[in-house]
C-alpha cells in the first residue's frame, strides 16, 4: 500500500511578505542563501520581485543575486505544482528501468523536467541520488520515497495524488 503525501501549501507572493520573511537575516553576513531557501519554503518558490528587495537588503547587485538563484538548481524561479516530483537518474536507477520510467513519466504529465504539468498538480525534476539505490527505480514526491516504481505503479500513485490534492482543496 502506497502512503500518500498532502501537496504543500505555501503563501501567495507578495513583496510585503517576501521582506517580512526576510529580516531577520539581514545582519547576518552571507545570509543570502539562507533567505532564499526561506523565500521559497513559504512561497515554494523565488519571484523575480524579490531579487530587487534582497540585492538591496544584503547591498548587492541584482546580477548577484540572481546568480546565485541561477546557479542552485534547487531554487525555482516559477510557482511549483502541488507536489513536487523527483526522478532519479542515477545509474542504480539507471539499471533498474529509470530511463524507461521517467520517458513513461514525462508522457503521462505532459511535461519535462524542470516544468510543471499543466494540471498544476506535478512540478518534475530530476534528481541524482535518492539513497534508496535497493528499490530503485526511485521517486520522491515532495519528501516521501517510492522505490520499485515502474509506469504502472506510477500511474497508480499520480492519480492517487491527484484525488488527494482535489479532496484537501
């Protein structure tokens, strides 16, 4: 039986609240990272409006700012779907029928890595190391692990998730 994860919640942006969620690194030297992950744990994501308020905050250039969110694939640049869906590429995975399972994947959501299904329900990336190299093929939904997934099982999860998301609206 599979366990099912609730999608994460996160506020609406604003700028009001992007600088609230901020402050308090602001004296902290090289903070920048750690108020990025914040924006984005209470936005799922960094809005292009907050590069602004941080490049001043932490007197740095916008172009430094965004390098740093560029750089760290971990930081999105666009609202995330419901969940958030990590297949793993590794070569365990790799071994085990993870090529097979992401194509299968990426057909049924109709997107590719680093999009988001137009249903707004999955945001898929690719990931490079689950530690579940056991059961792979491996995925993650949000941070729950599914291993021994192949496209069927997938299929079963997705709508599983799907149903989930509509009955927590």
């Amino acid at each position: 039986m599979m366990q099912v994860v609730t999608p994460a919640r996160y506020q609406e942006f604003s700028l009001e609240r992007a600088t609230l969620a901020v402050q308090r690194f602001k004296d902290q030297p090289g903070a920048l990272i750690e108020a990025l992950h914040e924006l984005q744990a209470t936005f799922g994501y960094v809005d292009e409006a907050a590069m602004p308020m941080l490049a001043k905050l932490f007197n740095l250039s916008r172009a430094e700012v965004h390098g740093v969110t560029s750089f760290y694939h971990d930081f999105r640049r666009s609202k995330p779907g419901a969940y958030t869906l990590r297949v793993c590429q590794a070569e365990a995975c790799q071994a085990m029928g993870a090529v097979e399972l992401t194509q299968a994947i990426k057909e049924q959501l109709g997107c590719d890595f680093h999009q988001t299904s137009a249903d707004g329900l999955f945001s898929l990336e690719p990931v490079y190391c689950l530690g579940n190299c056991a059961c792979s093929p491996s995925v993650m939904v949000d941070q729950q692990n599914y291993g021994r997934v192949t496209p069927e099982r997938f299929q079963e999860l997705a709508s599983m998730l799907a149903a989930s998301a509509k009955g927590s609206n």
